[in-house]
C-alpha cells in the first residue's frame, strides 16, 4: 500500500518529480560556465588603469550568459504553480498561464471565510493539476456543492486558457434544495441519495469534498463512490468538521437555536445548520485509517477553527470548546474544529482500484 503521511507534510506535487531531469538540468548548468567565460576576450584592448570598472563590466555578461540564464530558466521551472518544485513541460508552456493563475487565487480563494477555511490550499493544488495537464479538458467533481465555499480558482484558470467542466452534486436534504434554489450557478446541481446516484468511474481529475462527510450517513460508502470517479493520479480535496474536537462534539449536543447563532455568524445569509451526524470518518483517526486502507497517499494536511483560527464565530462558541477540552481530560481537542486533506490517488497499475 502507498505511505500514509501522519505529519502531513509530504507535498502531493512531489510525487511527480522527474529525478533524471533534475539530474540532467543541473549537469547542463555546471556545464555552460565556461562559455560563458568567452565573452570578454572580444572586448577592445584597453589599458585596466584607463577602465577601472572592467571587472565590473566584464563579469556583467558572465552572470547574465548562458550560464545565467539557465539557472533563471531553472528557478523559474521550480517555481511553477503552487511553489511545488516540480518541472515539467506543462509548466514551461504555460509561463503566462501560471502568472494569471496566481493572480486569481485570491479571488478563488475569496468566499473561503464564508464556507471553506483555509481554501487556498486547494486552489493552489488545483492550479498545480491543471498545468500538468494542460493538454485536455480537466474535469471536477464537487461533491457536497452547497457548503463547498470556493471555486477553486476555476474563474482565473479559464481566463488563462485552461478547459475546466464542473460537475455539482449533493446530498437531497431540505437545506439542500433551499441552498440550489439561493445559489448562484446551483441550477445544475444534482441532488439525490449519493450512495446511488449516478457517478461515472474513473472520469474526475479532481473531487472536491467539503463539509459534507459530517453531515451525511453513510459517510465511508459515499466517499468510496467519490475516490471510485477519480482517474488514477487524480487529487481528493476533503475538509470535514473533526468529530474528536470540542466544537465537532458541540456542534453534535447543543441545541438547535444555539447551533443557528453559530452558523449565522459564520455563513450569514446561507441556509443551514446541516444535520450534525459524525461518523468515524469525519475523524483525524478515521480518514487516516482510510486512506490506508484505500491506498491514497495524503499530500498535506491544514486545520481550522478552534485555537487555529480561521473561522469566525462567537465568543462564548469558543470559549465553550475550551471548557470541553480540559473536561475531557484530553479525548476532545479545541486546538481545531476542521480539518483539510489533499489526498492524490495513486497511478500504480498494481495499486488497490476502487
């Protein structure tokens, strides 16, 4: 089975390093110096004491010749969308591409207060997968479409030539039908039981998950249908209320007028609150004891909420979590409420197929 990484550290980009190339990048540039050194021979004889900025003069076309210029190339390269490292000849064609999906992750990224904290880590993976396959349409399943707070960027990355289709799906509730029917771009969602309604397999490069696991029974089922509709490399961006913090306990006891303050404060004008059901995969513990199993590797990891920050929320909501926590003895942690993974499936011919 592919690793887990518990620390979350691990960049999912990273698993498409290409080592022979980096070998050979840096081959050519330890290479290239000594033409680089040629250009000052053919400069006019001059007695030094008549020039006394030569050196200056002469060292300005070594550090911007060829040599220069391939370690310009280089930095460049690495820099590639979402800072990743990884070079690649999408990246190369799409310079200017990447530059405009940069400036567009701030607006992709913008309605992240209002529904998905900590959103720009997605939009950022998201502009990754599409350089990579910036030859073909990408295609992207957002699942749980009405609490899923961003576009991932998608507005930018088509402004800057990239062919995107989204497909909207959630689970048919009473909260739901009153979110298509307010929704902006919600006239395609489609709303039904998501342990059957129709998911073609292994046709998504990406499926976006959020704030719908804890809210749905059946959770794990629902989501082996969702990791079912990726195509192999392709990229799972979850973010679920943790059941094993304080406000996820909270949001499960307290009573209903008490969770509607918090959810108005939190997403004012949005309907809601959803169901608070909390299985044991909307869990720290239970998705990482998933994606082993499943053999998803999980890129990076993020928390919100609770002592993180990055939610709003009352006072006393806060101050509740905290209370909690010491009582708990430790079970419960209000260091979070949420949590954010970025899980890529793996494109191992022999890896485990769902």
């Amino acid at each position: 089975m592919a690793p887990v990484n518990e620390a979350g550290r691990e960049p999912a980009p990273a698993v498409t390093i290409l080592p022979r190339q980096d070998k050979a990048a840096a081959a050519d540039a330890a290479v290239q110096p000594a033409p680089a050194a040629m250009p000052p021979a053919p400069v006019p004889a001059a007695p030094p004491p008549a020039r006394p900025d030569g050196g200056k003069a002469g060292s300005g076309p070594a550090n911007s010749g060829p040599a220069g210029g391939a370690r310009a190339g280089t930095a460049t390269a690495g820099s590639g969308p979402a800072g990743s490292g990884r070079v690649s000849p999408a990246q190369a064609g799409n310079a200017q591409a990447g530059s405009a999906q940069a400036g567009s992750a701030q607006a992709g990224s913008a309605p992240a207060g209002a529904g998905l904290a900590g959103g720009e880590l997605f939009v950022r993976y998201t502009r990754s997968l599409v350089a990579e396959r910036s030859s073909r349409q990408v295609t992207i399943l957002q699942a749980g479409c009405t609490t899923a707070g961003t576009d991932l960027g998608i507005a930018g990355l088509r402004a800057a030539g990239a062919e995107i289709a989204v497909t909207l799906v959630d689970e048919d509730q009473p909260v739901t039908r009153e979110a298509v029917g307010q929704g902006a771009g919600m006239a395609d969602c489609v709303l039904g039981d998501l342990r059957a309604v129709p998911l073609p397999q292994r046709s998504y490069d990406i499926v976006l998950c959020a704030l719908l696991l804890h809210r749905i029974q059946h959770a794990e089922l629902v989501l082996d249908r969702l990791v079912g509709t990726l195509r192999p490399g392709g990229l799972l961006l979850l973010q679920f209320a943790d059941r094993d913090s304080a406000g996820g306990f909270l949001d499960r006891v307290l009573p209903g007028v008490a969770r509607r303050v918090v959810w108005r404060r939190r997403r004012p004008g949005q309907p809601g609150p959803y169901p608070a059901v909390y299985e044991r995969v909307s869990s720290a513990k239970g998705l990482q004891a998933y994606a082993s199993r499943r053999g998803l590797v999980i890129g990076e990891r993020q928390a919100a909420g609770g002592r993180a920050g990055g939610l709003a929320g009352p006072a006393f909501f806060q101050a509740a979590q905290t209370v909690v926590a010491r009582l708990s003895g430790g079970r419960l942690t209000d260091a979070h409420e949420e949590l954010l993974y970025v899980l890529r499936k793996p494109e191992d011919l022999f890896a485990r197929v769902l």
